[in-house]
C-alpha cells in the first residue's frame, strides 16, 4: 500500500560561511565547472519534475546570490536564514505549506541525482515511509576507530549498521516543523533533520545514496566534486548546466 506525495518543496540552508575552506566569500559559490557550487545544486532541484519549489535560506548580508541566473527561476524563493543550520531549516519551514512535504538539501552538495531524490521520494511513498520520513545515506566502509582527547585512538569501533548520514533528507513539513522547533527550545543540538525526527521518537528509514553525492567541506572537494560532475554529464548531456 502506498501513499503518493502531491506537493514536494525543496529547501536549501545556504546562509553559513565555509569557514573550513578558508576562502574569502561563502563556499557555495565558489567556482564550480564555470559556476557556482550552489547554482548546481539549484538545478539539480529546480530540474527535478516532482519538486514544486525550493525555499532558500539566505545571511541577511549575502551580496552573492542576485549574481546567479537561478535566482529568478519562478520555481524559487529566499527567506532569511540563522546562524545555524537548523533554524535556517526551520525559516523556511515557517513559509512551506502545511500539505506539503519538505525535501532538505546541502547547499554544498552539487552532485546530487535525480535517481537519489526518486529513490527517496518512493520510499517516503511506501506504508512505513509515509509514517517515519526518510534520507539519503551511505553504509561505513572503513575501520571506525574513536580517538582519545589527544588524538590517540581509544578503540576500534563495529561498522556493522553504521551509516553515513547524506541529505536530501525528506519529511512532512508540518512534523519537522513542530519537531524542529521544539527539539531546539529545549536547548537540543540538531545536526540534520533526521536528528530531530530521532529526538521525537521517530525511526526514519535509511535509503543508500550515491557515493559521488559528496559534501563540498574542503578545498580537495572541489576537484573531486569536479570529476564527478564531469561524468555525470558525459552520461546524460543534460544532468547539468552551465558547463
């Protein structure tokens, strides 16, 4: 038995800085393969049939976005972000329609595929799905070791049922809204969506994701990111723009 979502939103927080980059402007929009790292993503999303807009969460002081051609894209609108993550997250949930359900996204993860989001889509569409939400996620393949204070390794960690965690992470608006928005009044430190979720009881379910929709974090990314972007467009000519 399955339950069709009607209204998908796409929201994206994009108002931090990339501190770890050390570059001198946000790293979503350095240069990626002729332009910028968030412009790929918003077409990645704004390409995709079934996503009905994508919400943006912008700094109050971002002088870079107007710059982009998706910033008109009639699919698309901006609120203004936090000073974390979550409450960028949960501006944008503030504005999203309560019949709808909200697909969040990295602003630094440009290599996303629509076969991802398809995949996530179904399994929120399914019986267990449609109760718990689910995202994208990629089973540990290495030893996990945990380190001591003084980077020393402590012990070998079970990699068996570790996963890492990837977004789009996909959920109704209006209980990660209500979820999100509590778990953080209660002083709860949120590191995705799936995290509130867990806070309230939920079990979202783990859908395995592409192991090239990887996160922008560190200057190597970016040619990594790179090469990914570059075959994905020799495979289908019209995965990406602005190439």
């Amino acid at each position: 038995m399955t339950s069709s979502i009607k209204d998908l939103v796409a929201i994206v927080p994009a108002a931090g800085i990339g501190a770890r980059m050390g570059a001198e402007i946000p790293k979503q929009y350095l240069m990626l393969n002729h332009q910028a790292i968030l412009a790929h993503t918003l077409d990645r999303l704004l390409e995709h049939p079934r996503i009905t807009q994508v919400i943006l969460a912008l700094s109050p002081e971002d002088t870079h976005f107007a710059k982009l051609t998706q910033a008109t894209h009639p699919k698309l609108m901006t609120v203004v972000g936090g000073k974390e993550r979550a409450d960028s997250v949960l501006s944008a949930l503030n504005v999203a329609p309560d019949s709808a359900w909200a697909l969040v996204h990295d602003a630094a993860r440009p290599c996303l595929s629509h076969a991802d989001i398809d995949k996530l889509i179904a399994a929120c569409e399914t019986e267990a799905g449609k109760h718990q939400g689910a995202i994208l996620a990629m089973p540990v393949r290495d030893t996990m070791k945990r380190s001591t204070a003084d980077g020393k390794i402590a012990n070998t960690v079970c990699r068996e049922n570790l996963w890492h965690a990837l977004t789009p992470q996909l959920f109704p608006v209006v209980s990660l809204r209500q979820n999100l928005a509590q778990a953080l009044a209660s002083g709860v430190a949120i590191t995705d969506e799936a995290s509130a979720m867990e806070w309230a009881g939920g079990q979202p379910l783990l859908v395995s994701g592409r192991f090239d929709n990887i996160k922008v974090t560190h200057p190597d990314d970016l040619q990594l990111a790179a090469l990914f972007l570059q075959a994905a467009q020799a495979d289908d000519p019209d995965s990406t723009k602005g190439d």
